[in-house]
C-alpha cells in the first residue's frame, strides 16, 4: 500500500515537474529616472477653432528648453531572445526593444523625454512606437498616461495591454503588447471598438522609430510612393533615376514622406548594411497593408529637430505600419486613396509583429518565419535566413520539378541560416518552403495592378467632396454641403441620409427626424435611414418606433451588429 501511495505521489508530481519547465517570458514593473523636457499651461477650454476635429480636448502651449530628472513609470518585457520597453504614461508607447544577441536596439529608444509642439493638441515625443487614431496626426492623447494591464498567460507569453478612449469619437482602443516565449518578434494586437450610433473617421496608423544611419535601407515592397494628397510616383527608383530606398539618396529632398504601395506583402525592413543588422515588421494578409517612411531633412533644417526632440542617441527615421495606403488629407481624395468611415457599434483587430534581422545582408522577402534574402554568386545562389521563431523541419529549395535541397534544419531566433545551392543563376526560376509552407517564389512578384490614379476630380462630385468633409470630421462644412446637393436634387436619399444622421450628432433630434421621416416615406426599407430612425427614437424614450426601426436595419450586413446591439 505505502508503495502505491509513493508511485501515485510520483505520477502526480510529474505533469506539475514538466509545466514548470515550460520556457514562460518575464514582465517587471520599475521607475526609471529620465532626463525630461516637461510640458505646461494646458488650457482649461476645449479646442473650438483651428482643430475643432478633436473637440473636447484642450490646447497645451508650454514647452520646456531646460531638462530636469524625472522618474517614469516603466513595463519592461523579456524573454532569451529580445526586451520590449513599455512607457504606459506616455501614451502607453512602446519607449524601444533590444536584440539580446546583439545587444543593438531595433526600435529607437530614445534617451531623453523633450516634449514639443508636435501633436494635435501639443505635446510629442519622440521614438519607440506610438498608436495613432482618429484623423491625421500624432493622436492628441500621445503624451498622457493611459490605462494599462500586465500579465503572463497559460503559453508562457507576456503581455502589457495599453488602451484608452479618443474623446472626439469615444473611440475605444487597446494594443496588446505580447511576447511569446520562443520568439525574438514581439506583437501588437490592436483592437477597437466604436462606442457610438454614429459613423466615425477610420484612422490607424503606428508610428515605430529607428536610428538613422548612412548605411541605411528601406525594403519596403511596392513600386509606387504615394503622398498625402495620394499622388502617385516610381519607387524606389523615382521618376529620375534616384534610389530613394537608400537613406543617403534623399539628400536633395528636404522632409519626405513616403506611403509605398503596389505590394500583398505585408512586411517591411530598415536595415544596415555595415552592421549587418536591421529592424522588421510583418502582418497578416488582414493585417496592416499600409507602409511609410518618414525622413528628416538631410540639410540642416533636419538637424534642428535632431537636437529639438533627441539627446545623446541621434537622428531617426520614421518606419509605420498603417490600415489605410496613405495618411490622406483633403486633397487625396481626389484619388482612389480615400477617407474610410467605420460603421456605428462596430470593432475591428488585427496583429502585427516586430523583430530584429541580423546577417542577412538586406531582405528579399518576408515570410511569417523569418527574413530571407537571396544573393547570387559564381558558384550559385546564396540564401540567408533570419528565423524570428523557433523551428524544426524541412527546408526545400526547388527550380521547376527538380529538387535541390531537402534538408532538416532545427533552428532557434537567434540563429542565421546559410546555404549556397550550386548551379543556380539569376533569373532561374526558384522556390523555397519551409515545412510545406511557401516562403519564397521568383515567379510571384506579389505586386498589385490596382488603380493609383482617377481620371478626373473626385471632389468635384458634391456627395463625394461631402463624404470626405464628414469622414474628416468637418462635420459642418459636410451639412452645408450635403443640404447644398438636396436643394438641386432632393431625391438624394443618399444626401438626406447623412444630413438626418449629422443633425442627430448635433443632438437637433427634430430636425434629424424630419429627414429621415422624409427618406422613409419614400422607401421603407433603407437599413441606414431605418438605424438612424431607431437610433433618434430610442434617444426620445420612444423604444417601440426604435425597434421597429433596428429590425429593419438589421437586414443589412453594415448594420446587422449594431441594430442587434441596440435591440
């Protein structure tokens, strides 16, 4: 009996031996001191002229030229392969992540704190990685504390999840900051959710930082640069024969701003090519397809910013991740390249991830595994890799039906790959998998044939010009506009549509029920002017007319979530 009592404490003490073997990545909370360039005289008024786009925040104009010690509260995640730095109050920003193999930073961590007039509201600071909603610009929350939530999950993955509410919206936002443990990429999983019976401005864009460097490359894929007026030009060789994706090459260029497109490939890499070492990022194919490159003037207009927002560290440059193409203003939307709306009580995720690549030499492509990068040489093609997970299975490299390399590779973060297969040259077609996955393919250049261009003036359409001021948040000079084509066509649903829904965001619940009265005594039917109907009749205390209203709208796809919701 006392011998069963002993194998049946041994059985049970195995499962628990075991788990606790499991790698798990590590979270800490300290202060850290910060030399700090602090920011004062926040007005006790919202914004009303200038930026009414971001009401009811409030104006800060004071701006500090002597530092000062200060302490900062600081969330630092870790695992063997890379550090991740999280500042939750400053905007909640990743402040900069480490490559342990290396120790080199592969998003600039900054070190100094200088406030400075750059956001929407004020107060800006520099590097790491800063989550943008909204409408254009650095969001106006950037430089204040935000909520935040630390924890280590089941798999042994770290998390730091930062959020808060954009005030103009009541936009609700949160970024989980996740480090798996067996990985050298860390995640950002950015979730929203629009609180509000009303169509919002779909803005999303993070803002990372990396050093500049002469030695510096953009493989960013693509073969258009798009402006913020969605212009449409060569890259990276521009329509002058320059190499724009070599940071030297911009010299002549003063600030630029870069949104590359053309490319399904969700990835891009800044790398160095006299250290051999770089900065990358990868999503899904539904995860951020926008791309941009922001660079300082190479002149000395550039250099004052360099001492305005850094201290000992240097320049940087601006490599983003976007859900749109371009951050567009007004003028783009005379293109293809759009303001988006998102849709009343609607949410929306996705995941990116970023990591270090080291010893590849540049970047050919991307895969969910790793960095690869093809050269070719006298003897063949050489092919580097850059694994940012743990792996263990079959590499195959194949050109047409011939097989030229099976081999098992077992392969940690940390590690390089390097093969030569003989006899390949240039131009030959080639295919790489890794455990039966593609990771490589000459003949799929990924490039798009979309439209980059409009025939004409998209702004001279006044629904289209109305659309564009209300998505931007000019939500006057929308109802102008709107009530402008109505009066030439008053058969514009459409137009009466978003006249009733503007009239209810200004709270004139009697006049917003009028048109949209008006649109349904022409056609019942209408699941936008029948949400907007339920939506006015439930603020009146009405709850019969408004669910009669939120049945119908539920019809629709568009609306089916949020009429649900609010029945």
């Amino acid at each position: 009996m006392k011998r069963f009592a002993l194998h049946l404490t041994l059985l049970l003490a195995i499962p628990f031996f075991l788990g606790s073997c499991q790698p798990k990545s590590q979270f800490s909370e300290y202060s850290e001191t910060i030399l700090t360039y602090p920011f004062s005289d926040t007005s006790s008024l919202p914004i009303l002229a200038n930026r009414s786009d971001i009401y009811p925040y409030s104006r800060i104009d004071g701006f500090s030229h002597t530092g000062q010690s200060q302490e900062w509260k600081m969330v630092k995640l870790e695992n063997d392969y890379v550090e991740v730095y999280i500042v939750p109050e400053i905007g909640g920003k990743v402040w900069g992540a480490v490559d342990k193999a290396t120790g080199k930073e592969f998003i600039y961590m900054n070190d100094v704190v200088k406030f400075r007039d750059v956001a929407m509201r004020g107060p800006w600071t520099s590097g790491g990685i800063e989550w943008n909603s909204g409408v254009i610009g650095h969001h106006p929350g950037g430089a204040a504390p935000v909520n935040y939530k630390v924890y280590v999950d089941g798999e042994g993955t770290a998390h730091c999840v930062v959020g808060g509410m954009d005030l103009p919206s009541h936009l609700q936002w949160r970024v989980d900051i996740a480090l798996p443990p067996t990985t050298s990429y860390f995640e950002t999983r950015t979730f929203w959710y629009n609180d509000s019976p009303f169509y919002q401005s779909y803005y999303q864009w993070n803002n990372s930082a990396v050093k500049s460097a002469e030695d510096l490359r953009f493989y960013f894929p693509g073969n258009y640069r798009l402006g913020h007026g969605g212009e449409a030009n060569p890259w990276p060789v521009d329509e002058d024969g320059v190499d724009r994706s070599w940071y030297r090459n911009n010299v002549p260029f003063g600030h630029s701003s870069y949104h590359i497109y053309g490319s399904m490939d969700n990835y891009f890499v800044s790398y160095y090519h006299d250290e051999d070492f770089g900065s990358g990022h990868w999503s899904p194919v539904d995860g951020a397809p926008g791309r941009k490159i922001w660079l300082w003037s190479l002149a000395g207009d550039g250099a004052i910013w360099e001492e305005l927002l850094t201290y000992t560290h240097g320049q940087y440059v601006e490599v983003q991740s976007g859900r749109m193409l371009n951050q567009n203003n007004l003028s783009s939307g005379r293109t293809p390249f759009k303001q988006p709306r998102f849709i009343p009580y609607n949410t929306d995720s996705w995941v990116e991830r970023w990591f270090p690549v080291r010893g590849t030499g540049g970047a050919t492509r991307v895969a969910e595994p790793g960095t690869i990068h093809i050269k070719y040489q006298p003897e063949g093609m050489q092919l580097l890799f850059s694994p940012i997970m743990e792996i263990n299975g079959n590499l195959v490299v194949r050109s047409g039906e011939k097989e030229l390399l099976h081999e098992k590779v077992i392969l940690k973060p940390s590690d390089l790959l390097e093969r030569t297969v003989d006899g390949l040259t240039e131009g030959t077609d080639v295919e790489i998998r890794l455990n039966d996955e593609l990771i490589y393919s000459s003949e799929l250049n990924y490039l798009m044939d979309r439209p980059h261009s409009s025939p004409g003036n998209a702004l001279n359409d006044r629904f289209v010009l109305a659309r564009e001021l209300e998505n931007r948040r000019s939500f006057g000079e929308a109802l102008d506009t709107y009530l402008e084509l109505l009066e030439e066509d008053s058969m514009r649903l459409d137009a009466a549509e978003r006249v009733a829904e503007l009239y209810f965001r200004m709270g004139d619940l009697e006049r917003a029920g009028e048109y949209v009265e008006g649109i349904l005594e022409i056609d019942a039917y209408l699941p936008g002017a029948n949400f907007i109907y339920g939506s006015i009749r439930k603020a009146e205390g009405d709850f019969a007319d408004a669910r009669d209203g939120f049945r119908w709208a539920l019809r629709s796809l568009e609306y089916r979530s949020a009429a649900y919701q609010q029945l």
